[in-house]
C-alpha cells in the first residue's frame, strides 16, 4: 500500500531521531512480519547482533506509537507503519537483513519447526538475487524441502509446490550430477504437489526430468506411480494400468494387458483355496512383509486394482490372488489388505461365492479396524471392502459406513477416497428410497465438496450422474445458487464413451431406467437395458436394473396385444423373478420385496388376481 509524501517523510524523520538499537527492532520486525514473537527474538539475540535484542524489543514498545507488546508477542499499531519501516531500509541493506535473520534461524532449524518455517520465508524472495554462496543454497534446499513436506502433511499443496521449487532453483547448475539424491526428492515432492494442486504443467516437467535424469529404475518407481495416479485421475484407466503393469513385470511378476475369461476363473479357485480356510487371527498372525521387491509390487498392483475397478475389473482376481500368494510367501503389509478387499469383491461379482465373499470382506474390515492406522486404511480401502456387504446385510446399515469412511478420507487427507464415500452414501440413499429432501441436502452437500476440491476426480463424474438421477425422480435442482457447475446426462455419456469410464457407463443407463420406470416410459427401460441382457447381474446396480427391466418387461406384455412381444416381455420378467429369487436367497432384507413385486406383477399378468394382491400385499409388508 503506497503513503502519502507527506506522512512518509513524517515517519523518515521519526524514524532518524531513534536510537540505533531501537531502530533495528523496528527493522527486524518489519522484515519478519507485522509481528514477531519473543522466541524468535531470543533465537536472534543468540548471536549476529552487537547488542540486547530481548531488551531493544522492550524499550521500544515503551516508545509511544511504534510497538505493542500483548503478553509475548510485539506488533506493528499500524500495518502503514511496518511498511514505512521496511521501506527505510536501503535495498541492498534491506536484502542482508533479512538474509542475516534467515542465516540466525536456520541455525535452530533442527529443533524448531517454526524457526525453520521462518528461515525459509525470509530467504525465498531472495533467490533470484543471489545473495547466497553454494553451501547456503544448499541449507535452505533442505529446508525447503522439509517445510514442502511439513505443507503437504497440512494438505497445504499450493504452499508445498512453492517450497519445493524454491528448493530446486536454489540447486547447483549441474544438480542431477552434484546432487542427486536431494535433487530427485525435490522433483518428486514437487510433481506430487503439483498434481494435488493441479498444476499440470509444473508436475508434468518434473516428472518428464525425473525420466530423463534418474539413473535406476528404482528411482523412477514414483515418478511412475504419480503419473498412473495422473491418468487416472483424468479417466485415463487403461493407460495407467499400463504403466503399473509394465512397474510389476520389470519386478519379477507376469501380467499382461490382454488375458482371458479362462485366466479369471482359474484366478478365482487359486483365490477361493487360499481363502477359505483362513481365519482374521491367521492373517494377522503372519510375519511383517519386508522384502523390498515384494512391497513394491504390492504397492503397484494396489494401483491396478483401483484402477481396474473402472475399466477392466475381469483383472481383479488376477491381481488381487497374486497379492495373496505374496502375502504368505513374504508376510502381511497393508497392501495386503487391498488383496483381501479386492479378492472379496472379486468372489462376489465374478463368481457366485456370496458366503465366502462375505466372509473375506468381513475378516477385512475387523482388522482394519483392530488397526492402529484405521483411518488411514478406511480411506485407502475406500468403498472395496463394503462391496460384498450390500449382498448380506441390510443397504440401511452399508449406507451408514460410508459416513465413517468419509470422515477417515477427510481426517486423512485422501479427498478422493472421502468423495467416493460422498457419492456412494448418496446413491444408496436412491437405492433403498431415502427421504428426497434429506437426500437433497446431502447432494448439495456432496457435490459442493467435490467442487471445493477439485472436479477433476472420476467420482465428481459418477456423482453427478447419479445427482442427475436424484433431480430427475424428485423435480428439484438443490443446487440452484451452490455454487456446482452441473453436466448433463448426454455430456456424461460422450465422456463415459471418450474415456472408456465402464462404471460411468454403467451408471448412466441405470440412472436412466430408474427415471424412465418411474415415470412409466417402460418401453425405453427395456431398449436402454437390452445391451447388458446376456451379463449376469453380480453389482448391487445390476440387481436394480434386472429388478426395474422386470418390472417394465412385465407392464409392457400385460400391455401389448402383439403375442410374440408378449412373450418376449413375459421371458424377461421371468428371469427377472429367477435372478431376485436367487438373490433373496443371500439376503432377504435387501431382496424378498423386490422378488414379491415381480412375482405380483407376474401374477397379475397371469390374470390370477387373488395372488396378484397377495403378493403387492406382502411386498409392502416386507418392504416397511
């Protein structure tokens, strides 16, 4: 802020008539800030200075106007004022200060954080002066770099970026020689910064520095895991699983991009024999894992499963048995839990072992929550290890869990994983019929998050598919004056398409026939869920979408005076009524009255009325 002539050559001339020690407090504190407290005083006072810093401080917040001194911090009265007196000091003498301050606080940096913090902000506007020597520059790389990470840990990413690239510029010349180690850290903490920032540009040259400098392939491992992480995070799937594969066959392992239906089964029966005798006492009884190749590879192959989950999940069992095998060849990490999670998952979607899908994905969650890192986990695992839940316990009771892993993503820092948890909670919320204005606000309060953390994550996607679904069944746009930047159903759809997003795919057609079976077009239920017809229903959503195809497939033939349509329709409801029969079977909570709609619809196009009203009857019981 520019001041007045006037006042500014007031304050000079006040400024030249104070004594030299007092002067140079008002000098010290304008460089640290509008404050300073007495610590930092202190840590000054130790050495640099000819006189009392701690006693100068006190005698000049005696001087009227100047300082205020409220228990053990001593403050500008006026923000004009520190800018008056940082704007006294010549440039040249100005620059030193504030290096000197810099130099004295570095010094305690080992055991004071705040110090630290403080040395680095006094000198990174001053890098491009060159007022450092190489063995100073190379301090406050250091420093740099451990605040960057202290940033990071606050989720403060935008601040990291900048500590870490201050550290790289204050690197030698020839810093990929001179240097190394320091300098392939700064790089890779920047790009990872840089990529919770969104700053693209900056993480994309890191990465591409580390590619061409980096001497091992060891040392190239997280330059590859945040580029996996990169593509994914813009829908980018089956590239990043290529990059993760590539990471895990150049460590010993044999995957490939291309496998068979063969390859899964015999995946799944490894999986069902090395589970189903085990007991959670069993797993964690085992030794902790500590060879190197095998973490490794299990820390990418828990990539792969995250991304396979949205463009390949025929692959999970491939990956997640694989990461069983090294788990009681080599001992239990917390990947290992992934492994569980995915292989739950994969009993329960890729085969018919409900029971013991049920069983894995219980045993996972009693020891993730047994767990001294169980936040850190539940955000990890995010919605994988409630999968297997949705088929034996009530949705009321799964809806609810999702809250807990919401919190733990949030306290963890992992949004992407809490956001997850957002949407999932909102889209069981539709599933199991949920109040609609309760079910609005936590739309609203949903997407706003997304949207205050960036749009860039998959779910934001998938979650505004399904809020498409919630504006549609229920007339009212909660986000209205939110701040949320809507898509439509077709914009999602193109996408879906672009992007190969098979889980966004998915979700689109099903929200559509929820809306088009609730308003009665029947007709466009059936057209929009001809092309999953031959997959056998294995998701939650593919239960919905059989379980709303009947009920149209059934309206439709009591409708039509054509007998071949009739019949057509009559074989899709029936099989309907088989796939809900077989599902009531591991759940009653969740199916039985979705089993006696269809068959009341059944009856009723049977003509058989007396049943008909029986069974609508007993499908409203079961269903309160």
């Amino acid at each position: 802020q520019m001041m007045p002539n006037s006042i500014d050559d007031l304050l000079s001339r006040k400024l030249h008539k104070l004594p030299e020690d007092v002067l140079l407090s008002l000098k010290i504190c304008s460089c640290v800030g509008y404050e300073v407290d007495e610590s930092t005083i202190s840590l000054l006072n130790s050495d640099g200075f000819t006189f009392n810093l701690v006693e100068a401080f006190r005698v000049t917040s005696a001087v009227g106007g100047l300082l205020e001194r409220t228990n053990s911090t001593y403050a500008f009265h006026h923000d004009l004022l520190k800018e008056a007196v940082h704007s006294f000091i010549p440039p040249v003498a100005r620059k030193l200060l504030h290096k000197q301050i810099a130099i004295l606080l570095a010094k305690h940096s080992s055991n004071n954080q705040a110090a630290a913090r403080l040395a680095v902000d006094q000198i990174n506007p001053l890098i491009k002066e060159g007022v450092l020597n190489e063995e100073e520059g190379l301090l406050f790389a250091v420093l740099n770099l451990k605040e960057g990470k202290r940033a990071m840990a606050r989720c403060c990413f935008a601040q990291a970026r900048e500590y870490f690239e201050a550290g790289i510029a204050l690197l030698e010349e020839w810093h990929w020689r001179s240097q190394y180690t320091l300098t392939l850290e700064l790089y890779e903490m920047s790009a990872a910064a840089s990529f919770m920032d969104g700053t693209t540009e900056t993480m994309h040259n890191r990465l591409l520095q580390i590619a061409l400098n980096a001497t091992s392939f060891q040392d190239k491992l997280k330059a590859n895991d945040l580029l996996a992480k990169f593509l994914a995070s813009r829908g980018q799937y089956e590239e990043a699983m290529h990059i993760c594969i590539n990471v895990v066959n150049n460590l010993g392992e044999s995957f490939s991009d291309e496998f068979s239906s063969a390859d899964t089964l015999h995946r799944i029966l490894i999986i069902r024999t090395l589970v189903q005798d085990m007991t959670k006492e069993q797993w964690t009884r085992l030794p902790k894992m500590t060879d190197q190749r095998a973490l490794t590879s299990m820390m990418f192959m828990s990539n792969i499963c995250a991304y396979a989950e949205h463009s390949k999940p025929t692959i999970l069992p491939l990956i997640s048995g694989r990461m069983l095998q090294l788990t009681l060849e080599y001992g239990f990490t917390d990947d290992s839990l992934v492994g569980l999670s995915m292989a739950s998952y994969s009993l329960a979607t890729l085969s018919d072992d409900i029971e013991l899908s049920f069983k894995v994905g219980k045993i996972t969650s009693l020891i993730v929550e047994d767990h001294p890192k169980r936040h850190s986990l539940r955000s990890r695992l995010g919605t994988w290890h409630h999968q297997s839940k949705w088929f034996s316990e009530p949705l009321q009771v799964v809806r609810l869990a999702y809250l807990d892993i919401h919190q733990s993503g949030m306290v963890m820092g992992e949004v992407e994983s809490a956001m997850n948890s957002a949407h999932r909670f909102c889209l069981s919320g539709i599933l199991i019929g949920a109040e609609l204005g309760n079910l609005g606000a936590s739309f609203t309060l949903c997407m706003q998050q997304m949207t205050r953390h960036g749009q860039s994550f998959p779910v934001f996607r998938q979650a505004m598919t399904t809020a498409n679904t919630y504006i549609a069944l229920s007339g009212n746009d909660p986000f209205g004056s939110s701040g949320v930047e809507t898509m439509s159903s077709e914009e999602l759809f193109l996408i879906a398409q672009n992007t190969n997003d098979i889980p966004l795919q998915c979700l689109n057609d099903i929200g559509q026939i929820f809306v088009k079976c609730y308003s009665r077009d029947h007709t466009s239920v059936v057209d929009i869920a001809v092309k999953y017809r031959t997959t056998k229903a294995r998701t939650m959503l593919d239960i919905f979408r059989v379980f709303y195809e009947g009920i149209s497939s059934l309206v439709l033939a009591r409708e039509t005076q054509v007998e071949t349509q009739r019949s057509a329709f009559r074989q899709i409801g029936e099989k309907a009524v088989k796939t809900m029969l077989d599902w009531k079977k591991h759940n009653e909570w969740n199916f039985e009255n979705k089993l006696l709609l269809l068959q009341a619809e059944l009856h009723y196009l049977n003509k058989d009325f007396n049943m008909a009203f029986a069974a609508f009857e007993a499908a409203i019981e079961s269903a309160q």
